[in-house]
C-alpha cells in the first residue's frame, strides 16, 4: 500500500498583474529546503496530474515562465511575462521532498487596463475572481 501525502504551508496569497506586463510571485520556504528542486504548477497540482509551469534546473514549456532561487534568502521568485487573462487562477509554489512535497497557494488575477476617450466605444473583457474561485467574464460598452 502506497501513502501520498503533501503539505500546504500558510494562507493563500493573491497576486494581482496586468496584462501585457510581468509579474514577480515570491515563494518562501523553510530553513533544509536550499537544495530542494522547486516547482510552480496551475491548478489542482495533483501528485500525477500535476500542470508544472516551470521547475528549477529546467527551461519552462511556455517561456513567458523562469524560476530563480535565492538560498541565501530561502525565497524562490516565479516571473511571468507578457501575462494574458488566461493566466489568471489558481497555481501553487512547491518545493520537492522526498515524501511530502511542500505547497504555498497563490491566486493569480490579471487585469486589464483600459483607456476611455470620450466620444469612442470601448470594449472591456474583466475577469472577476467569485466567492467560488470560478471566473466571470464581462463587457461594458462605453460612449
């Protein structure tokens, strides 16, 4: 019989960016972890199914993705270019282990700017972030 367990440290973090612009998520870890590899996945980031965006000693499938480690100060950052709306959700900074790997939750909200001259109609696309964590999606037609 095989255990699978894993260990979610603190409170979710929200990160909130722009689009078109770059984010910076900053995961710190506990002292014993410095050689530890580190990951970034999106979604459930089930043992298995696990959707890692970027992982330390790696290039990242989608480069809009890099993973730095600072051991000297027990954080690793996750830098996002060129972010798009579909970036925004739920991803998880973790650090290898050899039974438990270790989790910190971070929400990710991209938002978009928008630039209103009078006298023009303007489409919006917004992304609002429900009670339920699920995505709603609006247009505001403006004059």
């Amino acid at each position: 019989m095989i255990f699978l367990f894993s260990a979610v440290v603190g409170d979710p973090e929200t990160v909130i960016g722009h689009r078109g612009e770059r984010v910076d998520i900053r995961c710190r870890y506990e002292a014993g972890y410095e050689s530890d590899s580190k990951y970034f996945c999106k979604g459930a980031c089930i043992f298995g199914f696990r959707k890692i965006m970027v992982k330390s000693g790696s290039s990242a499938e989608d480069e809009r993705f890099s993973l730095t480690d600072d051991t000297t100060a027990r954080v690793f950052t996750v830098s996002i270019t060129d972010l798009r709306t579909e970036d925004t959700g739920r991803y998880w900074c973790a650090v290898e282990r050899p039974l438990t790997d270790v989790y910190s939750e971070i929400m990710l909200i991209v938002k978009v700017n928008l630039t209103i001259i009078s006298g023009d109609c303007n489409v919006m696309h917004c992304i609002n972030m429900n009670a339920n964590n699920t995505v709603t999606n609006f247009i505001l037609l403006c004059t």
